[in-house]
C-alpha cells in the first residue's frame, strides 16, 4: 500500500529514545522510505542502534544534538518529513536544571522549526506530553512551549514553508525510566513495590501507538494541530497489583509476599494527567481514532483547510482527563498488557534500577505500607 512518506527522506531526532526507536523500525517496515537520518547525542546507544540495523541500507545514523543549529541544518538538506522525538523528559532532572530544559526542549524545537525552513522540508511533526496540558512543572511547560513554537511556526512561515503539527503523548509503558521497567525489577527483586499514591491515574499507549500517531500526523497535518490519539486510562495502584499477581510467581515468589509501599508524590507531579484542557475542547474534533485540536489562530500568509477522511464529530464537551474517565479495570489491564506484550517483556533484563530517587533526601522512604 502506498503511503505519503514511500520514495521520501526522512529524518528522526532522539533516535535512542524509545519512541526514536519505534519511528525506524515501523518507517523501515511500513513504507518504502528512500532514506532514513536518525540523529542523537548518546554515542553509546546510537553505536548499538546502529548495529541493531545494520542490514538495513536505508537508515544512517549521526551524532547530533539538537542545540546545535548547524548541524541540523546540513542534516536536513532534502529532506522531506522531520519527525522531532529528542527531549529531556524526567520530570525531577528538569525541575532541578530547569534552563537545561529549556535549551533542548524550547530552544531545541526552535532550531528544528529553522533549520527545516531553511531547508524547504515538507512536514514536521513536533511529539509533545500530556504533562503539557495545564503544566505544574519544568518538563511540562517546556512542553508547552514547544508546541506553541510549532503552532507559531505555521502562522507565520509564508509560500511553501513547512508544514507544522503537534503530537500529545500520554504514558508510554514499558519506556525505560518508566513505572513498569521499575515494577518489574522491583518485583523480581521480592519487593516492596513503591507507589505514589493509591489513587493517582494516568493515560497509557504503547510505543507502536505512539509511533503510529507520529507518522499517521504527517498525512493528517494541515497547519498547526495536535493530534492525539485515544486511550484508556489506569489507576497506578492498579497496575502495580496486576504485575505483581502476573510476575511474582515467575520469579519464584507468591504475590502475598510482595509488599507495597506508599512514598508520596514527586515534586510538580499530578494526580492525574490531562491530554486536552477545558479551553482546547472548543476548537477539536473526533477523528476516528485520534482527537485533533485545530490552532487557536491560523496562517495570515497561506490558507489550510481542515478536512479529514474520517470526522466523528466536530463537538467536544469534555476535557481529556485521566482521573474523569473511567480507568480499566484490573482484569482490563491485564488483557491490554497481554495483547501488547507488555507483561512479561524483557524478564531476563536485569540492568534497569529498582530504586527509586525523590529529590528531598536521596532514596526514598515509605510514607506507610498498604500491602503485607
């Protein structure tokens, strides 16, 4: 089947990232790419992401950090579509050297948007965070920033300059440095489990959801976007007593003798995560599987219409939030993360921490315990 990006370049910033990682393999094996650049700063990973497809001629794989303008600039000579991944995403890092953040995460976009001016690519589909609606910390609000540098970018750029548009994640699981990788370790370790709080909810996808909505965003963009694909929502408390019912005897324990500990919530986090706010829901729409919110304002030097092949409805009352919707039931989620191979994935991985650090003192120590 043809698609938009067959006989195009393409290029992927934050290739190391579990997202980056994705987007490869499913432009590899999905479409008939001429050419994939995949750029990233981490010279150890990309060295093993280049020997994981070395058979593969399509895709080249360069040092390159998104700070650094110029180098972006030779990267993208005929190119066609930027799929913009690289970002610091760690919420505590970020609060702790916030113009870190700021540098790669706003900076960093700015760049991108330049560097694929100047260069006359196509698209550029900018992936964003749930953490980016009504931020409470350093990493959301660079976020934000971002996808507003990407909506301005398409306002003002005039002719034929790129077209731009956002992509909004919710919690990609099985991510390294995310709760399951940590659940995991700490469950073959025989516990305890740390959680932050019982009642916290998230929003959760897989990184081939993640990555599909990426490239699916660059046939769907129009100007200016954010796109957002549907998903269902968990309590985190949910999760930890599916994986502990599921993994526990697997390495040689019974569940009742996993404890669970409560250790509080970390500076800037929420309860719960929104992926549309209050005020977006007057400017979406359904579209089949995914939600788009149309931009604020629009070009004054070119004109989009926004029309797509599937349009479910062009009303939206409620604002996407995980702790509104009604979470999966445990029974659910344990389907979902079989399904996606997601449960038992990578049980032989032993190199991911089980501790887990909160900025007040080092490791933590539980608040008090809810599972003997």
């Amino acid at each position: 089947m043809e698609t938009p990006l067959d006989h195009k370049r393409v290029l992927v910033t934050g290739a190391c990232g579990t997202v980056g990682r994705e987007l490869v393999r499913q432009l590899l094996e999905g479409s008939r790419v001429e050419e994939i650049i995949a750029l990233d700063n981490n010279e150890s990973e990309l060295f093993f992401l280049e020997q994981e497809f070395c058979a593969r001629d399509r895709v080249r794989f360069f040092l390159a950090d998104i700070r650094d303008r110029d180098k972006l600039n030779r990267k993208m000579k005929g190119i066609y579509a930027v799929f913009h991944t690289a970002a610091f995403k760690h919420v505590i890092l970020c609060e702790r050297s916030p113009f870190e953040a700021v540098q790669t995460n706003i900076l960093g976009v700015q760049n991108v948007i330049l560097a694929a001016a100047e260069n006359s690519v196509e698209k550029v589909i900018f992936t964003s965070s749930d953490k980016a609606v009504n931020p409470t910390n350093v990493m959301g609000t660079s976020k934000l920033m971002g996808e507003r540098l990407i909506t301005a970018a398409n306002e003002d750029f005039r002719g034929n300059g790129p077209i731009f548009a956002s992509t909004r994640f919710g919690n990609v699981l099985g991510s390294r440095g995310s709760v399951m990788p940590i659940f995991r370790e700490q469950i073959r370790r025989g516990g305890p489990v740390t959680l932050t709080h019982p009642e916290m909810t998230r929003f959760i996808m897989t990184v081939e959801q993640s990555a599909q909505l990426v490239i699916d965003s660059a046939s769907l963009a129009r100007g200016g976007e954010v796109f957002i694909t549907k998903m269902p929502s968990i309590r985190i408390e949910d999760l930890a007593d599916v994986m502990i019912e599921a993994l526990a005897p697997s390495y040689g324990h019974s569940p009742e003798s996993i404890q669970v500990e409560i250790i509080g919530t970390k500076p800037g986090e929420k309860m719960y995560e929104e992926l549309m706010s209050a005020e977006e829901t007057r400017r979406a729409w359904e579209i089949g599987r995914y939600f788009v919110v149309l931009p604020a304002f629009t070009s004054r030097y070119r004109e989009a219409t926004y029309t797509y092949s599937t349009i479910l409805s062009r009303t939206i009352t409620n604002p996407y939030h995980s702790g509104s919707e009604t979470p999966l039931s445990k029974s659910e989620l344990l389907t979902f993360l079989k399904s996606n191979n997601l449960i038992y994935q990578d049980m032989s991985h032993r190199d991911h921490p089980a501790e887990r650090y909160w900025p007040n003192g080092g490791c933590i120590e539980p608040l008090h315990m809810v599972r003997m």
